[in-house]
C-alpha cells in the first residue's frame, strides 16, 4: 500500500494542536489518530515551533517533529515520494 507522510510547516501545523477543532467544531484529534492507525505519519515543522514560540507539548501525541519542514518535503521526494499540496 501506500505511505502517506503529511509534513507541515507555518499556519499548516494548526490542526495537529492539542484541542483544535474543523470548522464544523468537531476536534482533529480523532480523525488523526484513527489515520496514524492506518500507517500515516504526521511531522511538524520545528522552524515553525520557534518562529510562533509554540511547544511540542501543545502537540497531539501522534505528531512527530522533523527540524525543517522544508528539507523533510526534499528528502522524501529523493525517496520516491510524490509531493501533493492540498
């Protein structure tokens, strides 16, 4: 099957935030952990922790870090991985 890495950076990062909510009210949480059950990674941006003075508390626990979003997107691309911008 596929591998599925969603890599986010800047204002991308908000969904993965402890208690963020779709524009339905409805809480991310539970549709990423039910994906990080079905193999996808979540990485968050720690340029983007520093710029926005955030913390990987605030963090959902399925989210993992990658120091530059930016340099993560190019190495997985070199893997084989096809990059899709939402």
């Amino acid at each position: 099957g596929a591998r599925i890495t969603v890599v986010t950076h800047a204002n991308g990062v908000d969904f993965l935030m402890e208690g963020a909510k779709d524009p339905n009210g409805g809480d991310f949480a539970g549709p990423v952990a039910a994906l990080v059950a079905r193999g996808v990674k979540f990485e968050v941006c720690e340029i983007t922790l520093a710029n926005r003075s955030l913390k990987r508390e605030q963090f959902l626990q399925e989210a993992s870090f990658t120091p530059s979003g930016v340099v993560r997107i190019a190495k997985l691309q070199k893997q084989g991985f096809a990059y899709i911008k939402p």
